[in-house]
C-alpha cells in the first residue's frame, strides 16, 4: 500500500505562481500561500476549495437583490481569493486535474453572471435603467469572449505544436494594439471588481465605467475572433 504523502509548507510553497495582474499578485503573494497551507492542514482539498467559491454566489446574489451592494462585492472578493488560493493548493500538492480546470472555469461562469445580473436587476428596480442594461451586456460580452477562448484552447490541443502556435499568436506589436491592450485591462477581471468597489458609491461614475467597460470589451471580443479566424485559415 502506498504511503500518503504528507505536505510541508515549503512543498505547498511550490505552487505559488507570479500573477501579472496587481490584484492577483496581491493576493498570492499576501494571502496564497498561507491559505492554502491551513486548508490543506484542515483537509480541503483544491476543488472541494472551488465548491465553496461557487457557492459563494449564493450570498453574493442575496445581497445583491436586497441592495446591499457593498456585502455582495465583499463575497466577490473573497471569490477572487478562493481562486488564487485554490491553484496555489493544487499545484502544491500535484493534484491538478481535469476535473480542477472544469470546476474552476465553472465557478467564474456562475459567479460572474450570477454576480452582474442581481446587481443589473436590483439597480433596474431602482430606476437606473441605463446602468442595469450596460451591466447585462458587459457580463454577455464578458462570458462571450471567455467561451471564445475556451474554443481556441480546445482547439489548440488538438492541432500539432506548430499549429498551435500559430493559433496563440493572436497579438501584434503595433503601437495602437499596444495602446489598446493596456486600456483594455481596466476593463478585464479582476479589474473590473477593483473599479466596482471605487465606484459603487456613485451611479452615474459607475455608469461612465460601464460603458467604457463594455465598448472596448465588444472591441476586443471582435478583434481575438477576427485574429484567430484569420490564423485559422493559414492553419
């Protein structure tokens, strides 16, 4: 019979991963690894850790719906720090898994629309109708482009190693492109609940943030489809 393994915060330590996003990088650095240590110790494993980021959803939308935005947007945190500390977990104790990616790429797909369309119906019955439509809209485009990129990937996988890397090469180094990515992460997650936690206090901010939000979010959905079909083809 096999031994178990048992892990040491050094071994766990070994799945701490650089985020080139600030508030990932935060995260990791401050919170990754601890967490993951003392949920290993307690017996939590990686997924059963991505269950729980689930079903934060659950309060998240609650308070969302009773106006107590500020609580919601709490939850979304704590959703964001589940899945830093998740991966750190994980890759840690070796147990990534098919399973794993599926779960994790699940929890943001309900966490994200759960999140948006509550707040998008609450601000709706309060009369902020021009808000509540740009939020519905920013999470479609936003769960467009992330099924778009799942496709690509899957893709990928299934194309040989130079033709793969034909189809990731979806970027450029034109001056405008280099503009235009740099704006456009303040648009991306987890950015977006940065933006959200400053704004919230005042509607009409939040609206502005929005539309910009999903304006160059649609952009950019377009412009990796327009890359990838045009790759394609030479494929």
């Amino acid at each position: 019979m096999d031994e178990v393994k048992i892990y040491t915060y050094y071994d766990i330590k070994k799945g701490f991963k650089k985020h080139n996003k600030l508030y990932f990088r935060f995260l990791t650095r401050v919170f990754g690894v601890p967490l993951a240590y003392i949920a290993y110790k307690v017996g939590l494993s990686a997924n059963k850790l991505t269950i729980l980021a689930i079903l934060l959803c659950a309060p998240a939308i609650y308070f969302n719906l009773n106006g107590s935005y500020i609580i919601a947007i709490l939850f979304f945190h704590m959703f964001f720090l589940i899945d830093v500390v998740d991966g750190v977990l994980a890759r840690g104790t070796n147990t990534e898994t098919v399973l794993g990616e599926y779960l994790d790429d699940m929890a943001h797909y309900i966490f994200h629309t759960g999140f948006f369309f509550t707040f998008a119906v609450d601000v709706l019955r309060k009369g902020y109708f021009n808000l509540g439509i740009l939020m519905v809209l920013f999470i479609i485009v936003n769960n467009l482009h992330r099924a778009h990129l799942n496709l690509v990937y899957k893709i990928r996988s299934k194309v040989g190693r130079s033709s793969a890397k034909l189809i990731a090469d979806t970027s450029d180094h034109f001056l405008w492109t280099n503009i235009f990515f740099l704006v456009l992460r303040s648009f991306r997650f987890p950015n977006v609940l940065v933006w959200m936690t400053l704004l919230v206090w005042n509607f009409q901010y939040l609206k502005i943030y929005f539309i910009c939000a999903t304006f160059f979010s649609l952009l950019y959905y377009f412009y990796t489809f327009a890359k990838n079909l045009k790759v394609g083809f030479k494929v």
